[in-house]
C-alpha cells in the first residue's frame, strides 16, 4: 500500500522548548487519521512540517513519497490550517478560482462548483467573504483544501467554528472524501467525532506519540461490572464471554443481580487517561 | 512564473477591493482640487510673465512658480504613493502570516520566492501607475493653467516612479521582520529619516559644511529612494537658464542634487539586493 505522510523520528525545538520529540509515523493511502492531544501538545506543528510551512529540526518527513515542504510534496496537499483567513474582498468563487491557479488546478469552473456544492455553499458562490459566518468560512475552508483532487487532506479544527449539523456536514465530507480515496490527516479537539469518522487515532502528548491505535482498539472493552444487593462489583479482567458464568457463580452463592454491564471505555475516557496530567 | 502573476494579479486586486484602499481616490481628488487652486492663485498672482533681476537680467516668473509648484506637487506625489506602496506591503509576510492569510497560499506549490516576486510587481505596478496619474495630472494643471510645463517632461516623473519602488522593496523587508503595524510605523519613519537626510544635505550645500554634505550623501546612497527623488526634482529645474535657474535654485526645492550617472544602477542593485534579502528571510521563517 502506498503510504501518504510518514515522519521518521522527527524533532522540532523552538529555543529551548521541545515541540515534538521522536515522532514517527504513517497514513497510509486513503487512510483517516486522527490527530489527539492537548493544546500545545505538538499536532499542528506536526501537520504544519508536513505542509512545509515549519521545519522539522531532525527527522525526515514525507508526503507521498517525496520530502515534505518539496514542489512535489505540496502538489499532493490539501491544507486547513487552524486558524485561518482568507481575503475579505474576495468572493467564495474567485478563492477557489485563485487557489486552483496557484495548484495549477484545469477544473475551472466544474470544479469550483462541484466543490461549493460539496460544502453545502453551492448558492453562495458570489458571496464575498467577509458577508459569511465563521461556519460558512470554515466550510470554504475545507473546499479550498479539496482544490486540485489532492492525496493528502491536511485538516487542523476543521469543525472548531461550526455548530452540530454543521460539524455532521463535516462528518458526511469527510466520508466522501474517503471514498475517493483520499488520505486525511485531522486534528481536532472533538473526540467523538474522531471515534466516528477516523480509522486510526495517534494521541500526542508533550510532543510524543501516547497511544496509537483504532478508535475500538484504543475504546476496548475493559472488565465487567455486576450489580447486586451489596453494591457494584467490578471484574476488570473479565470479558463479554465470561458474563453467564460470573452471574451463575454469584447466584449461587446467595446474590441477587440487579444488573450486568460490560465496561467499555469511550475514546474520551481513553484519552484523559493517557493524557490526564496535560488535560488538568 | 505563473505563481508570480497571479500574486501580483491579486495584490492589484486587492487594491480595487478593498474598502481601506477607497482613501486613495478620496485623497487623490482632494490633492489635485488643492493643487489646482494653488496653481490658479499663483499664476493668477503673476501675471504677465517676467520680471526683471538685478543688473538687468530677466526672472521668468512662469517657470520659477510652475517649477516650484510642480516640485511641490512631486513631494506630495512621493508621499502618497509611498504610502499607498507601504500600506499594500507592510503586513505581506508576518503580518499575513500572524492573521492567518499566507499559509494556505504557501501551502501550494508555489516558490517562497514567487510571493515575494508576485507581491511586489503587484504593488509596483499599482503605485506606478498612482505616480505616474499624479504626476502627469499635476502637470497637466500646471500646463493649463499656468501654461508652463517642465523640460524634460517625462524624466522627473519616472525618478519619481523609481523612488516609490524602492519604498515598496523596503517594505516587504521590513515585512518579514516585523508584524504590520510596527513595520507600517517603522516604514512611515524610515521614509521621513531619507527625506531628512537629504534636507540636510542641501542645507549643507548652502552653508558649504561638508560634514552635513556627507550626511545628505550617505542618506541618498543608504535610502536612494530620497537621491532618485532629488533627482527628479533635479530634472525640473533642469531646463531653466540665466538668473532664472539661480533664482530657482534657490527656491525650497531648486538645491536639490542629480544623484549622478550611478544612480539609476545603484537603485537597481539596491532594489535586487532588498529583494534577495526578503527572500532569504521568508524561505527560512516558520509559518
């Protein structure tokens, strides 16, 4: 399979301060990662060295098989960075229009419009920017970034500014966008929505990997609580399986069950326990 | 090189869009309308044409006052198409960057390099024309109204017009070390410090004082936006004769010195050399 983005070893010091350290890994082609970890913790300069806009201080970093930051790397590259702002003046079309000539984009016109569609703002086109909500923006964002079919969809808070259905429209982009097979790198702060859209999750915490895993390898089911007469007791190696036989045992010994319950923790439950100290 | 012209595409049309940028038609006006009643009561004041000097010798009034005027007009020309140059430049790197503008341009696959480039042929190209339309304009009132118009014509336009590119190379440096505000106040000041320095020179060409001589000539070379427009001022003046050109010469803008036949390629290296240098500083700055 071929691989979209991968770091190897990568460090970034600002001065004396260690923004990522050691980081290594790999999205694979038409894979969604999600990218976890407190403010601060190293996820946006991690994406921004692979857009090229930071340099890594060691390590090498590759998008799509060529050297992050490289004319060839940024061809394959599509970027939402957090916080962003586009030209007031312009109107959503000409964005787009500008965009798709510094991409060296031929989808003119079919483009744009298939684009604006996609995020919900095919009837604002001529819109200026600066007449459109912080959403609306958001959303435009995200079309400017899918301009010229990239490979890698590199998208920081993408749904920071947007309200439920708007983040659900994300969500429902973001399947799309899979479906084309187009890798994406996303980062943000909204854990059930990574649980729900991503293959992958990689936690970062002062600038190192923490955990790494599928939102269900990490959310695994850990122990089983059973209710009775005396209170909860909890089994924590126990699994699903072991349930009937649990019951039959504490039945037999004079308990009553009022309830059974497999402990599954959520992803957010994952990740205040690995990142707790940092969440404080 | 496509990358290029589409940045300057924007900036030029950055300058038509933007609301901020509205100041400049309103100001514009404003200066011509002013210019032309001070065109009108000066000429209206003359009269006639020419007055005699000492030992007999003519003043042609009408080129001492429409040299003068037009001179004047220059300043104000410099002004506020430097001004319009620093207000399209002074944020370009950091300033941009800080808002959040630049990433997702730099983002494509797009040269540093080719921002850079892009940035300033677009302002370039905007405030020569501004330069050039003010330039001419004050000309054409000076010409229709007081029927004097400058010899040569076009030369002290163009020193002119190569003075605000300088100002605009200084600004994208400035660009790229200092956020937009600061850089926009930094550039305001750096702009007042060469018309100084060249103030003095003058100054130390009629007190004879080499040391405020020197002061000028290292101004002039180390900010050559101030020696193109002393050339250009040069230029005016250049056309009159006899006691006339003395009594100009005199007059607040008639000190002012050619730069020499160097003057033009010290620009051009100066220019390169601001640019290199800006480049140098984005390509390697963390976005």
């Amino acid at each position: 399979m071929t691989i979209a983005f991968s770091t190897h070893h990568v460090v970034k010091r600002y001065g004396n301060t260690t923004a990522l350290d050691d980081v290594t890994l790999q999205v694979d082609e038409g894979e969604l990662l999600g990218l976890l970890g407190p403010n601060g913790a190293g996820k946006s300069t991690l994406v921004k060295i692979g857009c090229g806009l930071v340099r890594a201080t060691s390590g090498t970093v590759e998008v799509c098989g060529s050297p992050a930051g490289s004319f060839a790397a940024r061809s394959t590259i599509g970027y939402l960075a957090e916080l962003f702002r586009f030209p007031p003046w312009l109107e959503a079309a000409e964005l787009l229009q500008l965009h798709q000539e510094l991409a060296g984009s031929q989808g003119g016109a079919t483009e744009r419009k298939e684009l604006l569609t996609l995020v919900g703002l095919g009837d604002v086109g001529e819109r200026r920017v600066d007449a459109m909500s912080k959403g609306m923006q958001q959303r435009l964002g995200i079309a400017q970034a899918l301009i010229g079919s990239p490979r890698l969809l590199v998208l920081d808070e993408p749904t920071s500014a947007l309200d439920p259905a708007g983040r659900r429209a994300v969500r429902v982009i973001l399947e799309e966008v899979k479906q084309r097979g187009i890798s994406v790198i996303l980062n943000s702060h909204l854990l059930s929505e990574v649980e729900l859209v991503c293959d992958r999750v990689v936690i970062i915490s002062n600038g190192r990997i923490v955990a790494e895993g599928t939102p269900q390898d990490l959310a695994a089911q850990r122990g089983v609580e059973i209710e009775t007469e005396q209170g909860t007791r909890v089994f924590p190696d126990a699994d699903r399986e072991q349930v009937p036989q649990l019951v039959a045992e504490l039945v037999a010994a004079g308990r009553s069950i009022y309830g059974v319950r497999a402990r599954k923790p959520t992803l957010e439950d994952v990740y205040i326990e690995t990142v707790g100290e940092q969440v404080r | 090189m496509k990358a290029v012209w589409t940045i300057a595409r924007h900036t030029i049309r950055e300058c038509v869009r933007r609301r901020v940028f509205l100041v400049t038609p309103v100001a514009t006006i404003g200066f011509l309308g002013l210019y032309a009643i001070g065109n009108h009561f000066a000429f209206s004041h003359i009269g006639g044409g020419t007055t005699t000097g000492f030992a007999g010798s003519l003043v042609d009034q009408r080129a001492l006052a429409g040299s003068t005027l037009v001179g004047l007009g220059m300043f104000m020309t410099l002004f506020l198409a430097s001004s319009l140059g620093i207000f399209l430049t002074f944020s370009t790197i950091r300033g941009d960057a800080e808002q959040g503008v630049l990433q997702p341009l730099v983002v494509r696959p797009v040269a540093r390099w080719g921002v850079v480039v892009g940035r300033f042929v677009g302002a370039s190209v905007i405030c020569a024309a501004y330069a050039a339309f003010l330039y001419l304009g004050t000309v054409l009132i000076t010409w229709v109204i007081g029927s004097w118009a400058p010899s040569p014509l076009l030369l002290p336009g163009i020193a002119m017009t190569a003075a605000v590119e300088v100002v605009i190379a200084l600004s994208l440096l400035g660009s790229t070390m200092l956020t937009a505000l600061p850089n926009g106040i930094a550039m305001f000041m750096l702009y007042g410090a060469g018309l100084l320095g060249g103030l003095l020179g003058q100054l130390g060409k009629v007190l004879s004082s080499p040391s405020l001589e020197t002061t000028g000539r290292i101004t002039s070379w180390a900010l050559p936006y101030e020696a193109l427009y002393q050339a250009g001022l040069n230029y005016l003046t250049a056309g009159a004769t006899g006691l006339t050109r003395v009594v100009v010469r005199l007059g607040p803008l008639g000190g002012a010195t050619s730069g020499g036949p160097l003057l033009g390629l010290w620009a051009v290296i100066y220019v390169v050399g601001v640019g290199l240098g800006c480049i140098a500083l984005f390509g390697r700055r963390d976005l």
